[in-house]
C-alpha cells in the first residue's frame, strides 16, 4: 500500500481540534505529503470563507501555510467521503466525539459510514502528537482485510515496531475440564498465525518488525489490557473480517472500541 501523497483533515476549527490538526501536519510532513482541510458546514447557512481563513490563521499560524482549505456543505460523513474520493486522499484524519456537536459525527453511526464508503484509511486521533508512531498494535483474525492492515501500518510507518495481535477462545470453557483440549486449541492457533505470518510475504526487514501473538480470550478485553499497559500508541483495525473480528471493527461496535481506546486509531478498508 503506498504511503498518502494527499492527507484530507476534517475540523471544525475549533481548540479541540489541534490534536488532528499536529497529527495531520506531522504525517505531512513525514511523507512529504499535502494537506487539505475540510470545514463542513450546514446547508443552511452560508461562511465567511474569509472569516475561516482568518480562523485557521489565528489557530495554527505557520503550520497553516501550504495548507489548502475545503469549504463543503451538508451531512459530514458523506461529505468527507465525497470529498476524500474527489481529492485521492491517501488518508482521512478526524478527531475523537464530545457527543455535542460536529465532532459526534466522527463516531458511531458515521464511522459505518466512512468504512463503507470512503476508500482512504480513516485515522481517529485522540492523544496529543509528540512524534511518529513507534510501537503499534496490530489485531487480526487471520483476513485478507487484517493483513492488508498490516501491510498498510508497515508502509505508513517504516520505523515502527508493530505487534500483531490474534485472540483466540476456548469454546464452553466453563465445562471444559480437560487439558488437552485448551493445548489442542492452542496449538491449532498457533498453527494459523505462523500459516498467516507466511502467506504475508514479508521482507526480511518488514518481518523484523513484526512480533506476532497469541492471546486466549476476548479480543475486546485482550486489546483493551494491552492498550492500557501504555506500550503502544496506535491501534490498526482492518474493516472487515470474519466471526467477531467484523462486530468489532464495523458497525455499532466500532464506536465502543475507538471510545476506550486511548491511543488514536486507523482502520484500514481492504479494496473491493
């Protein structure tokens, strides 16, 4: 997967909007790539563009500059997957929900939207940017869709240590009295991860970087305790996948894992 030539941020050129903002401006600047933002606005009322340009100015100054500015109206997720589609952007940079205003259609029902309908990964950013990513996480359910994840979280951030993450699940553990049947499960995971590490086709630098793992368990829970141990500072989803990977990465389960997740979050849809 090649590395964004054009990132699209979408904000509403508020404070709280720094944080896609740096973010936008650091991978920019990293892949040499170019900016737009886009200002959403209702049908209903028409903008100062001239007032927006002062705002942007007034916010962000010099990192501002070089920077094009996209002025759309209408429902925001199908506006910045229009707009996305119209401007090739590589990437799609939005900032986490306070549940009060424009910011709330970056989560939950507009998050289907975006998977569905806009080609570009979709990075959620949360945390304040310091510097690029280093330690990212990496769930799979062995996909196609996860390991174009993957791919992509290795091309994006080539200085990146990446952990792939699978979870697997004793069936009726609670009945389950037999140790050889919890080996048995194990050792047929552990069969379908290195099956999955060698149908990936990895560099020999790439593979490197790649630490795969198991975990027994909820993949919910697995990732939330690997995510608070604060090791790493991006969570990397593919949008489709089979079982429960897919209720975990589309629809109305994507709004609770990027709402407990306290690192930012890329999700990866695998093309057509």
């Amino acid at each position: 997967m090649p590395v964004p030539t054009q990132i699209l941020l979408a904000t509403d050129l508020t404070a709280r909007a720094d944080r896609p903002f740096a973010r936008a401006k650091l991978l920019a600047d990293f892949w040499n790539a170019d900016r737009t933002l886009l200002y959403v606005d209702s049908p209903k009322a028409e903008v100062d563009i001239a007032k927006v340009e002062s705002l942007l100015l007034r916010n962000y100054g010099a990192d501002a500059e070089g920077c094009n500015l996209a002025i759309n109206y209408g429902k925001p997720p199908e506006v910045i997957a229009d707009t996305a589609s119209q401007l090739g952007s590589g990437l799609i940079i939005v900032g986490a929900a306070r549940h009060n205003d424009i910011s709330d259609y970056f989560l939950g029902t507009a998050v289907d939207h975006l998977v569905h309908h806009a080609v570009a990964p979709i990075l959620i950013v949360k945390e304040r940017p310091l510097e690029n990513y280093h330690r990212i996480l990496v769930a799979t359910d062995f996909s196609d869709s996860s390991a174009h994840a993957l791919h992509a979280a290795l091309a994006f951030f080539p200085d990146a240590k990446i952990e792939l993450v699978h979870a697997y699940h004793v069936a009726y553990e609670a009945w389950l009295k037999s140790d050889g049947v919890a080996t048995e499960m194990l050792s047929d995971a552990e069969q379908e991860l290195e099956d999955f590490m060698t149908s990936l086709d990895l560099s020999e630098s790439d593979a490197a970087r790649v630490s795969p793992r198991l975990v027994e368990g909820n993949l919910h829970q697995s990732i939330y305790k690997m995510l608070a141990s604060g090791d790493f500072d991006l969570l990397v989803l593919g949008t489709h996948g089979r079982g429960g990977f897919v209720m975990a990465t589309i629809g109305s389960r994507a709004s609770e894992m990027m709402g407990w997740s306290p690192v930012d979050v890329l999700m990866v849809r695998k093309p057509a």
